[in-house]
C-alpha cells in the first residue's frame, strides 16, 4: 500500500507539473495572441490615420512598402491613377498602376534616395499628370501625382495672347510709323496727299485706343469681383431699344435692315446698364459688319422661365462648326482681312462671354455658312423686379 501511494502521489505531481506546464505555456501562448492583436489594431489605427491625413491633400498620393505594396492612397490618387474602387491596399502598385516611368522613378528613388520628379502625358485620361517619388524613413516611400493639364493649357493660352497682342500692335504701329517717316521725308508733299496721310494715321491711332480699351475691358473682366452690393434691376428692353437707335445709321449706309422685336413691357435683369450696352452693342454692332449690303439684322428679347434671352440674327455669312467652337476666344477672327478692314479687335465677343459669365448667364451661336447666324444671350431674369410698362423714353 505504502508503494501504491508513493506511486499515486508521485504521478499526481508529475500530472500537477505537467498541467502547471502547459497553463504556462497556456497562458504564455495567450498573451502573445493579444499582443499581435493589440499590434495589428495599432497598424489599423496608423493606417486609417495615414489616410484620413492623405485625404485632405490636394494632390494624388501613394505610400508604399518596401515591396512596392501599397499601404494606403486617398481619392485624389484613386481617381489621376484611375485605382480600382474596389480598394488596393496590399496590392503591388504595378499590378495596379502600369506606368512604366513610375515604376522606373520608383527603381532609382529607392536606389538614390533622391526625390524623382517627371511629367508624362496621360493618354487614356487625356491629362498632363506631373509625378513625384520621395523616400521615407527606412524602405518605404510615397508617390505624389498631380493634375497639370489646366495649368498647361493656361500657359498655351498666355503664350497666345502675348503673341496676338504683339501682332495686333504691331501692324497699327508700323503703319503709323512708315506714314509718319512719308510725311516728314517729303516736305513739298502736296497738301491732299498729306491730308490722305494723316488720315490713315487718324485711323490706325484709333485702332491703337480701341485694342487698348478693349483689353483693359478684358482685364477688368477677368479680376476677381469684389463682394459688393448687387446693382439694381436694369430694363433690357430699354438698353436694346438705345443700340439700336444708335446703330440705326450705321445700318442704312451699308443699305440693311435693322428691326427689333420687343415685347411692350419692361424685362429687367440683374446688371448694369453700362454692361447691358457693351453686350448688346458688340453683337448688333458685329452683325452689321458681317452681314453683307441688303441683308437683315434682327434684334429680339424674350422672357423664358426665370431667364431673359436676348437674340441677334444676321443674313451674314454664317459661321462653319470648327469657327462656332472658337468664335468667342480672344482675337479669334473668321476673316481676319475683312476685320481688319473694318476695324475690328477680335476682343468683342470675348468681352461679351466673359461679361455674360460674371452676370451668371450663358452665351452661344447657332449658324450655318452662307445662312447667317444667331448669337443669344441668356441672362437670369431679376429677382424680385416683377415686368411691368416700359419706362417713358427721355
């Protein structure tokens, strides 16, 4: 018996460590389950801080691994590296990305430590995206892509200005100076040749004042406006009434028509006379120019819903759909010679879209070549100035 007990106890304490053992190792075991899930939440939290961070930044940017896995985007990134909606996260950026540059700035980024930069032509987005790859602390490093198509096309259209501004000063100006040089190269000049000299000066000089005021009409437009308050309700029907009279004359002598239709009340729309005047006469004025000897120019101001629409057709030349598309960009002319010729800028229609837009209307053309055209305007109808009887004319 005394051994059976020995034996008993002896294998209960053998049991008792074995079981002891193992609680350890239980519990050890336990425990580094909870520091792995205290670590993984840790890395879920950095995460979503990294790319709560991320979307607040205005361009594209990816963080990456050391095995070019992605660790987070934000949706400017999504959307200039068209990234799947579904998420990407874990992913290798060039099962996602196939850029072949950014794959190979990412290659020296890595190598150099350097920051990459380079600018690529997007064709499938029809964008210009400007990429840069900077290292991180340790093997990681991030992708920066931004947008630079609209600053592209700004340069284009600065450099196009300039030279269009430059031509259309210098050939007002060379015809100045070479009359000038005639004049006092001759001094027994007869006097009406002279006379006929300082003419064409006269009116080379007024083409100088007239380009200059129109840019600087241009320049105003395109300031930002300063908050102010809005000008009180303005009679479109009243304004259009004036162009017309005052057009009137310049219609008869190249033998046209000039009619208006206009309802009998009033038709008021929020803007300033002086801005009303400008709209409305460049376009009058245009299709009188445009429209040859014997032809029509139809002047007619609607009401539709809550906006005013004011039309002006012509029996002109018309306009072909690759000039419609550019025919209100800045010294834009479909006859150049022909503008010339009677004094044209090629600023007026840009000064009527651009005063149309800070208005809050809208502004287009319908034409067909050889049948005229009809450029509209349309114009928010005022608030709170209801129609009523046309004012009594001065």
């Amino acid at each position: 018996m005394t051994i059976a007990l020995l034996l008993a106890a002896t294998v209960a304490l053998v049991l008792a460590i074995v079981v002891g053992g193992q609680r350890r190792a239980l519990r050890r075991h336990v425990e580094r389950l909870q520091q792995a899930e205290a670590s993984v939440a840790e890395l879920q939290l950095r995460t979503e801080r990294l790319e709560a961070g991320l979307s607040g930044a205005g361009e594209g940017l990816i963080v990456l691994d050391e095995q070019d896995r992605i660790v987070a985007t934000n949706l400017a990134a999504g959307e200039l590296a068209r990234l799947p909606a579904a998420g990407c996260r874990g992913r290798r950026l060039a099962d996602v990305v196939p850029w072949p540059p950014l794959l190979a700035a990412i290659e020296r980024c890595r190598r150099t430590r350097d920051e990459v930069a380079f600018e690529f032509d997007d064709t499938v987005g029809n964008r210009t995206l400007a990429v840069r790859v900077r290292a991180l602390p340790g093997p990681a490093c991030v992708v920066g892509i931004d947008d630079h198509s609209r600053l592209k096309r700004l340069e284009s259209l600065r450099r196009d200005f300039v030279a269009n501004v430059s031509h259309e000063l210098k050939t007002p100006l060379a015809a100045i100076q070479g009359f000038v040089e005639t004049v006092l190269d001759d001094a027994e000049m007869p006097p009406a040749t002279r006379q006929r000299f300082l003419e064409r000066i006269s009116r080379q000089a007024d083409r100088l004042s007239t380009l200059v005021a129109d840019l600087l009409t241009l320049s105003r437009l395109d300031e930002p406006s300063v908050a102010a308050l809005p000008p009180p309700p303005c009679d479109l029907v009243a304004v259009v009434r004036d162009i017309v009279r005052d057009l009137g004359p310049l219609a008869e002598r190249r033998g046209l028509q000039l009619l208006a239709r206009l309802p009998d009340a009033v038709v008021a729309v929020q803007a300033e006379r002086e801005a009303l005047r400008q709209v409305g006469g460049n376009l009058v004025d245009n299709a009188i120019k445009y429209t040859p000897d014997g032809g029509r120019v139809t002047v007619e101001v609607t009401r539709q819903d809550n906006r005013v629409l004011l039309e002006v057709a012509d029996t002109g030349i018309g306009l072909s759909p690759e000039d419609q598309a550019r025919v209100f960009e800045r010294f834009y002319r479909v006859d150049r010679a022909r503008s010339r010729d009677l004094g044209g800028t090629g600023l007026g229609l840009s000064i009527v879209k651009n005063t149309v837009r800070n208005l809050g209307g809208d502004v287009g053309v319908r034409s067909a070549l050889g049948q005229g055209s009809t450029f509209w305007v349309a114009l928010p109808h005022a608030v709170g100035a209801g129609d009523g009887p046309p004012a009594e004319e001065p």
